[in-house]
C-alpha cells in the first residue's frame, strides 16, 4: 500500500512536518521483515526530520489490542508518553496501568509489552536515545538567551 508522505519544511536550521490529528495516524503504516503484518497507525520521525541523536515515533494502538511481542534493545533506553486512553505496560514481571500523562523510561535490557484495555485507541509517542547520549547538565543550562525581541502579528 502506498501512503502519502506529510510535506517537510526545510530551513538551514530547522526541519518541520504537520503528521495532522492524532486520530490521523492509521494513514500510516509500518512494515518490517521479522513482522508477519502491517501495523497501522505508527510513523517513525528519524528520517522525516532528519534526528541525527534519537528516533521518535507516534503511535496507535487499537481498542482492546496488545502489542504481539515482547522485545528489549540492545543501545537505546526507550521513553513512553501516553497521550489519551487507558492501557497496561509490563517490564520485567511488573505490570502497571498507564493513561494520559504517564510518563514510562525503559533500560535497554527491560523486557517490555503493552496493551490497551478500553474501547478507544491507546496513542503515544515514544523517544528512543542511546544511553549516555546526553551530553547536557540540563536543557537550562544549554540554552543562550539571544537579544532580540519578540514581536508577533495579533492573533
């Protein structure tokens, strides 16, 4: 199936792209060769942004579905944000419920599956980043305030 990829904005410093609604995202699909299936609803930003230090992907997991594995990585720590529905998560043995606002890290050695547990999609983001790839004492100290005003037409 072929799928419409989102225009990007390009700039010397920047990369944007409007995925559109959350409840947009079974326009995109994700096929890989050790699944046996297409799975709707996921989109990768590495490539469409070009992220050079993470991958990130938005996601949507159907009423009463379950992720069909379990898996763990070998580099990268994984962070789970849980933007709407309701759903448990297991990492090694430990089951926990999660719902917007959870906020989930997993260590690359953690055993880990999902599944959602209501009748509306389960959506969220996941940020995935070596460990020890952080090279800052916080997004505070990294940043400069730069002189220049800030000046916005009326909205």
């Amino acid at each position: 199936m072929t799928q419409t990829l989102p225009e990007v904005r390009n700039g010397t410093n920047f990369t944007a792209v409007s995925l559109g609604e959350f409840v947009g995202l079974n326009s995109f699909k994700f096929s890989h060769p050790a699944l046996p299936f297409e799975v709707e609803g996921k989109v990768f930003l590495n490539s469409l942004l070009g992220l050079t230090s993470s991958e990130i992907s938005l996601n949507k997991l159907p009423p009463k579905a379950s992720m069909p594995f379990h898996h763990k990585h070998q580099l990268n720590e994984e962070i789970y944000i849980f933007i709407k529905g309701k759903g448990e998560f297991e990492i090694d043995d430990h089951i926990f419920p999660v719902s917007e606002g959870t906020v989930v890290r997993v260590a690359p050695e953690g055993v880990r599956c999902w599944r959602n547990l209501s009748v509306e999609p389960l959506y969220y983001i996941v940020v995935q980043a070596p460990v020890g790839g952080y090279k800052s004492s916080g997004t505070i100290s990294d940043g400069t305030a730069v002189q220049k005003p800030v000046r916005w037409e009326p909205a």
